[in-house]
C-alpha cells in the first residue's frame, strides 16, 4: 500500500484522531492530516505520531479535501474521516477494485453494508439525494453523500474540485461522470464515530447540497 495516501480531514478531533492513527500506523501508506492551524488541540493531540500535517487556507470540509487532493503524490489516494466511522480494513480491497476503475465508493445501502452511526434523517437524506444523482445525472450510487472514497490520483486531480462546504460530496460523483470516468461501489460496515457529533447539519448542508445539484443539473 506504499503506493497510497491516506487523506484526513481533521477539525476538533483531538479525542478521535490519535486513536485512528494508532489503528491504521500498521499500514504501509502515507497519512496526510488537513485541518486549521488555528485547531490547537488537535495539532498538541498527535504530535507524537507519523503522519504529515498540512494546514487549509481556507475553512471547510471541502477545501480540506481540496488541500490534500492537491498534496498528493502518491498514484492514489483515499478519502478517510478522523472520527473512527471508516474501518481500514477495507482499503486493501478497495486499492485492489481501483486497479481497473478511476474510484471505488463505499457504500452502506448495498448487501453486506449497514452503519452503526446513520440516523433517520441521514439515512432519508442520501436514499433523497442518491435517487436525485440518478434522475440528474444518471449516476448509479446508493449512497452518494458517504465520502469513504478512493481513487486514482490523477483521475481525483482532473475534476478541479472547488466547493468548499460538504457539497463536494455530490461534486466528486458529478464531475466523475460528466469526465466519463468510472467507478465501482463496494459495501462497508459504517462503524460509531468514537466521540462528539456529526459535523454535518441536516437542514442546512442538505439545502446547499440540493441547490448545488440543480444548479448542476441545470448548466447543461
């Protein structure tokens, strides 16, 4: 797995992160961590651990991703939450199930998938939003807001992502196939995030997710 990086976006997560590097310092891959350099604690939280910390310019769960996207130098690169929901065991597969597509997406809607940490409305929300990519943009994903996502990096880099919020999630998918590259999805056991709350507002972030899509939708 020398041959991939691991992208970490990190805000307040001084509880999690260092227990999610402890279970992943055993593979033979590159960490990268994207947070604020204002995120003292988190920073203090894994000083003693390998792995690369880079600072976003900007804020925001999309200009992290950004950020590391474009510090990448390894073939490929996976997308990889600080809050230990991701289990690791399935990168091997995933690496492996990339060697003949641009992306593999984890899924928790597909046979063998589930999550110990979805809720009501964020379940409704991406059954909502994944059925939108179908009628859209034809896209066939069940599970389009879960960003445990690896891919080739050159395939990542040709997308020129800029949302800087979570409707990067939506943006990856879209622009993957409006640049007719390909995909596969694979089913993962979403675990329960070791501590504090989703960052995402249901409300709030799904409106923006759904006005990006129609915008989207509506240039072409």
């Amino acid at each position: 797995m020398k041959n991939l990086t691991l992208i970490i976006p990190a805000k307040n997560e001084s509880e999690c992160l260092p227990i999610v590097l402890d279970e992943i310092k055993i593979l033979e891959c590159k960490k990268k961590i994207i947070l604020e350099a204002t995120d003292h604690e988190t920073i203090d939280s894994i000083k003693d651990h390998e792995c690369e910390i880079i600072y976003q310019n900007q804020k925001g769960y999309g200009d992290a991703l950004i950020t590391g996207i474009n510090n990448v130098e390894t073939d490929y690169l996976c997308i990889f939450n600080a809050d230990g929901s991701f289990d690791p065991k399935y990168l091997r597969e995933m690496l492996i199930k990339c060697e003949n597509y641009d992306y593999v997406f984890a899924t928790r809607y597909l046979k063998g998938g589930g999550s110990d940490d979805d809720t009501f409305l964020t379940k409704f929300g991406n059954y909502f939003f994944s059925n939108l990519g179908k009628i859209l943009f034809s896209l066939k994903l069940s599970d389009i807001l879960f960003t445990y996502i690896l891919g080739k990096t050159h395939s990542f880099k040709s997308l020129n992502l800029s949302c800087k919020d979570f409707c990067l999630c939506v943006e990856i998918p879209i622009k993957a196939k409006r640049n007719n590259q390909n995909y596969f999805e694979i089913s993962h056991q979403e675990r329960k995030r070791i501590a504090g709350k989703k960052k995402v507002n249901e409300f709030q972030d799904g409106f923006k997710i759904l006005i990006y899509m129609l915008k989207e939708f509506l240039k072409f």
